[in-house]
C-alpha cells in the first residue's frame, strides 16, 4: 500500500473542525472595544505598579474572583461602565475620560470661541464669521501636565 501526503495529513487532522476563522471574524468585528479593553487593562497594570498592589488585593477591594481580576487585565473583556468605574475608585485614576466641549459666542462682532478637554489635553479654536458669514478659524492644541 502506498501512502501519499494526503493520507499522512488526515492521519494527522484533528476529528474537530477548527474554529480559527470564527476567532478571526469575531475579533475583526468587535476590534474597538477590544482594543480599549486591551488599553485599559494596560493603564491598571501600569496602577497595580505605581501603588504596589497586586491583582489578588484589587480583586478583593473591588469584591470579585481573582480570575475575573485576571481575565480583565488580558484586555479582552466587554467591560462595562460600572466595573470601570469600581476599577477607577479602588485605583483612585481615571481609565476613561470624557471629552468636554464648551462653546462661547461673541455674535454681535462675530467671534466664537470653543474648547475640549480630553485627559490632559485641551484644543482651543476661534473662529470668526465675517459680514458674509464666511468662516475662519483656527485651532491649537495645549497640553497640560500636572507640576
């Protein structure tokens, strides 16, 4: 009898069929959150550090399993806003920050002023509309960092 490399490798092949590609589109689908999740389960690690705590003493502050303290930090977990919240009081950090937007407008000379706030980051643009409500602005970015 002769054996050719198909028979080799169906001796080889699993009897499951694989679920790579279910992996694969599973986590081209859902990249963003799991991208922030992996984001935010790197600043608590980087926290973890900072104040010396481990995973064990932060699972049991925020009233959880170990292994969810874990499967948290290997940044593929749907996290919702309130476990965020529990990880940024037991850590006392922000893991997410909300951009403030504030407008302020001068209309009687045509001037308006408006700024974000993202983290330690604030970009101020000013705009002016001529007579022709035609507009032109400009816009800058500031950092800001705690001294």
């Amino acid at each position: 009898m002769k054996t050719t490399a198909k028979s080799i490798l169906d001796s080889h092949a699993s009897s499951t069929p694989s679920k790579w590609r279910e992996r694969a589109e599973y986590r081209r689908n859902n990249r963003k959150w799991i991208r922030r999740s992996q984001q935010i389960a790197l600043a608590i690690l980087e926290r973890l550090t900072e104040l010396g705590m481990s995973q064990k003493e932060l699972a049991e502050g925020m009233e959880v399993s170990a292994q969810y303290v874990s499967k948290v930090l290997k940044g593929s977990e749907n996290l919702s806003l309130e476990t965020i919240a529990k990880f940024e009081s037991i850590l006392s950090t922000e893991l997410i920050v909300v951009k403030q937007q504030t407008t302020v407008k001068l209309s009687n000379i045509g001037w308006q002023f408006s700024w974000q706030k993202a983290g330690s980051t604030t970009s101020l643009e000013t705009s002016y509309y001529n007579a022709t409500q035609s507009k032109y602005s400009n816009t800058i970015g500031i950092n800001l960092t705690a001294a």
